[in-house]
C-alpha cells in the first residue's frame, strides 16, 4: 500500500489528509505541499490519522517538506500522530521540532488562537503534544559499534543518550554512521548491581537535521531490534525510576 493524499481547506488552513505508507515513494508529499505554497497558502496540517507506517525514509519526507514550509514563511503543524510513528518521532527528537497535536481541532484552534501579552498559556490539550513528552534528566553512555561490517571496521564509539524509551534512544555522539546501520550496543544504566551494562541491538534510523535540530545536533536516532523481553523490562525499570515529567 502506498500513500495518499487529500486536501481540504478551512478557511485559509490546507489540511493534508494523508493515509497508508510514507516512505521512500513519498516524494509526492514533498511536490504537493510545493504547489500548495507555490499558491500562497502558507497554514498547512498533517493530519497523520491514517498513516499505518513511517520508516526513517518517510521521516526525510516530512522533514524536508517541513523545511520547505520554513523557507516559504510558512507553519506546518501535525495532528493525529498514531502512537507508534509518536514513538519513532520521540526516538529520534523530533517531536522536539514539529509542533504536534491530538487531533485536527486542536490543530485548527492552534492558528486561530491569537496570544495577547495579557494571555498566558495553560497546560493542557491547548500545547503541542510534545511539551508533555516525559524526558530522561539523566546522563547514560552508550557504547556502539558496526555489526555489519568486517570485523576491522567494527570500531568501538562511545555517546551520551539524549533520550532513551523501550523502543530505542537518541545518543549524542560526533561518530555518526550511516541510516540503516546496523549496531551493537551497551548500554551503561546507574545503580545496576548485577551488570555493568545492558546489551542490546538496533539500527540507525535517523541523522540529526543540523537546521532542523541545532540543540541535538551532531547525534542519531537508533531503533532498537530484536530486543529481548527481559531487557527491555530492564530499560523500562531504569527510566521510570529517574522519568521527568
């Protein structure tokens, strides 16, 4: 299944429909949205509700499409994020750069609400899904290295963890690897009595835009694989002891 695209408007707002796949056959999101701007409309929503999959290919996607928007003085929100493309977007922080919301009314308000210095902004439904993402506040190193390549490529690095979930971490380091490397990693969490590290395997799954995300950048996103159950309830543990909220 590919993906597909429809476009309604409200009032001036263009609100992109978008249902199946975004992956690497998705360059039509990027083309479309450059009409929609080419027209003056400058208010776009991704309304995410249908989208079954994004992989690291699809992130590209709406990460370039996203900086079209920027360069064409342009605002771009998503709204109806599913929970496991909310997930890959916390992996690799960039529900630190979209402006997300729960659904497409929220999304709609969030342009039609004007602020007045005398306004002040209330928790709530009303702020992007990202300010109430839990984050780690602490510091966990991470040593990785190459498992697809010869062994006198296997160089062991070493990085900070920007963020850390069951389904994988973002990690601070100047060593990045390509999308779609293939790693090994130990995984040095606090306080642990038995070991001195959690192994564990992933793949890069995305590359820190430095426009995008200057604050993480240089770092990657790293999705976990064939992780297994104990080690993951292992990770769990460790970030509900130290979560801030």
């Amino acid at each position: 299944m590919g993906m597909k695209i429809n476009i309604n408007y409200h009032k001036d707002i263009a609100v992109f429909d978008i249902v199946g796949v975004i992956d690497i056959n998705s360059s039509g999101l990027i083309e479309t949205t450059g009409k929609i701007l080419r027209k003056g409309d400058k208010k776009i929503i991704m309304n995410l509700d249908e989208v079954d999959f994004i992989d690291y290919n699809g992130l590209s996607v709406l990460a370039i499409t996203y900086k079209s928007v920027l360069n064409s003085n342009g605002s771009m929100k998503l709204c109806g994020v599913p929970v496991h493309v909310m997930e890959l977007l916390h992996i690799v922080k960039l529900d630190n750069v979209f402006d997300i919301y729960i659904d497409l009314n929220k999304a709609i308000e969030s342009f039609e609400h004007k602020k007045t210095s005398a306004t002040k902004e209330t928790p709530g439904d009303e702020q992007p899904l990202r300010r109430r993402f839990p984050r780690l506040g602490i510091d966990v190193t991470v040593y990785y290295k190459r498992n697809d390549a010869h062994p006198e490529q296997n160089q062991l690095y070493s990085g900070l963890v920007g963020n850390i979930s069951g389904t994988g971490l973002f990690l601070r380091s100047i060593n990045m690897l390509p999308v779609g490397t293939k790693v090994d990693l130990d995984i040095v969490l606090p306080e642990m009595e038995e070991k001195k590290s959690i192994s564990a395997k992933g793949m890069i799954v995305w590359i820190a835009d430095k426009q995008l995300q200057p604050d993480f950048y240089p770092g990657m996103g790293i999705q976990f694989a064939d992780m297994q159950q104990k080690t993951q309830e292992e990770i769990v543990h460790f970030i509900d002891r130290h979560i801030v909220k």
